[in-house]
C-alpha cells in the first residue's frame, strides 16, 4: 500500500471536491506564523516527514524509528 503525506492528501481531496480543512506546510518557524496569521487562528500545529528527520530536527535524538537496527557498539 502506497503512504502518501497528509498535505498531499488533503490537496487531492480538494481538487476531487471533497471538503478537507486549511492547511500549510512550513519549514521554519517563521512560515508557520505567517501561515497560522492567512489561516487564522487557533490552528494545529503538526510534523510531517519521516521519523528519522523529525528526529534530527528535535536536536533532542529520541526513541529510534520503526525499522532501526539496534547496535549495541561491540
């Protein structure tokens, strides 16, 4: 089964007619503002991607992502 990502979903949901919620896809902090202020406020706030960028862009590591190989360092 293909995986498509949420906003290129709810772009095709769109074109088709079928009504799916605003929505933008930033990359820096300042695009989300920009983006939430066109958008209007309270807006959701979430990470698109694979596990292993989400992760990088945390700067915080974090539970390794479905698939990993775990090492053990010997």
């Amino acid at each position: 089964m293909a995986r498509v990502l949420e906003s290129i979903g709810k772009e095709l949901l769109k074109k088709n007619g079928v009504p799916a919620p605003e929505f933008s896809v930033a990359k820096s902090p300042e695009e989300a503002r920009t983006a939430a202020e066109k958008i209007g406020f309270p807006v959701v706030i979430k990470a698109q991607g694979g596990c292993r960028e989400i992760r990088r862009l945390s700067r915080g590591g974090g539970e390794n992502c479905p698939g990993d190989t775990l090492h053990d360092g010997a």
